[in-house]
C-alpha cells in the first residue's frame, strides 16, 4: 500500500508517525507495526560520513518542499537540533511543514526561505551542514542547486543523489574545500535500520557496504 494509507492498517512507531509516513512493516504474531527509515537512516548516515553527533549540528535543506527534505528536516527536530534553514522554490508551501516542526521541537530555531531571498547566503553560511533533497544534479548540465557565495569550507555538504556520486552542488563544496558526501550511504543506513527491524539483534551493515562498494565502482 501507499505509505500513508500502511498507517491506517498497523501500528505506528513515534517517530514514523512525527515523519508522516511508513516506509518499512513488520508482521508480528500480535500485531502489524510500521516503521520509518527515512530520517534515522539520513541520521545514522551523517554521523558515520562525518563524525559528527547530527543533533549537535545546524542544518540546510535545500529542495525541503519534497518528501525527503521534509523527513530530514522532521528528524532534525526530533534530534534536537539548534537550527534548522528549509528552503523551497516556493515558501508558502514550507508552512505547513514549519508548523509542524515548531511543534515538534520548540527550541529549534526554525527558519523558512526561498531561492531568491537576499538572506540565504548568510543564512547557509551559519548552518555546519547543507543538505540537497532537491532533484537538481540528477541531469547533466544541472546547475548547482546552491550558488558557491553559499558555500564555506567549513561546511559539511551531503547531497541526497548518488548517480551521479558527485553532482554539481557537491562538485562547488569540493572547490571550497568543504566534507562531502552523497546518498548512497543514506540509502545503505535505511535499509540496515529496515533490515534490522525485521531481524533484531543482527549487523547487515558490513555486507550492505561491501555490496554498495561494489555497485559505485570503490
């Protein structure tokens, strides 16, 4: 089923519930439970690209109108993090996502933008991690999603595309000396966190890494 109407037909962990969505079902003897993988699976990810607690950071979204920048940006505020920028071609569709995410967490500094706001460079330039959920770089002769006035090497950069490994915003923070990385170490961490929803107690993540070695060419 679509992953809103899985909601209707089990029960819902917290946090899927907090990011909208079922992306991952378990079928127990009492019960059918769903899950989302989504945003812990981005979380998981940073943390083990870069080092770094993911809560401890202030976040970027880029592209936030879609459905992965909004469960990215509902797994900042369930993490707790200082600050979070959501910007979309179009602000007025980010309300109701902000909305929600104030509620989720009330200290958050939470702020909404569009591409062509004169504030969103020096906003960017106040975030630790820039986060492109948009699908801009998926096609050759993409520009980068973000310009590079953006950009500072201090940044941490994580574009959700991985096909190409490195797009054009991903190519611009390597020419600011900023950490990059992309989705597929995402996509490896959700589907470990599904994996091991249905096979508690086991570590998938060695062979998924090795098999996603294999499938980008390291």
């Amino acid at each position: 089923p679509h992953k809103l109407e899985a909601m209707e037909h089990c029960e819902v962990d917290p946090d899927a519930v907090a990011l909208g969505a079922v992306n991952t079902i378990r079928f127990d003897s009492d019960a059918t439970r769903g899950f989302n993988t989504d945003g812990p699976g981005f979380a998981r990810a940073i943390e083990d690209d870069f080092k770094v607690p993911f809560a401890s950071l202030k976040v970027a979204i880029v592209g936030a109108g879609g459905g992965a920048g909004q469960a990215i940006a509902t797994q900042g505020c369930l993490s707790g993090i200082g600050k979070l920028v959501v910007v979309n071609r179009t602000v007025a569709k980010l309300g109701p996502l902000v909305e929600k995410l104030r509620l989720i967490s009330p200290g958050t500094e939470i702020i909404a933008l569009s591409f062509d706001d004169p504030a969103l460079a020096g906003h960017c330039l106040g975030c630790d991690l820039i986060v492109n959920t948009s699908s801009v770089g998926l096609k050759p002769g993409d520009p980068s999603i973000l310009p590079a006035t953006c950009l500072k090497k201090e940044h941490l950069v994580y574009d959700t595309i991985y096909q190409p490994p490195v797009t054009p915003l991903l190519a611009a923070a390597n020419e600011a000396g900023c950490r990059t990385s992309n989705g597929l170490s995402m996509l490896v961490h959700q589907g470990a966190l599904a994996f091991q929803h249905w096979f508690p107690g086991t570590d998938p993540l060695p062979v998924m890494r090795q098999a996603m070695g294999h499938f980008s060419g390291v």
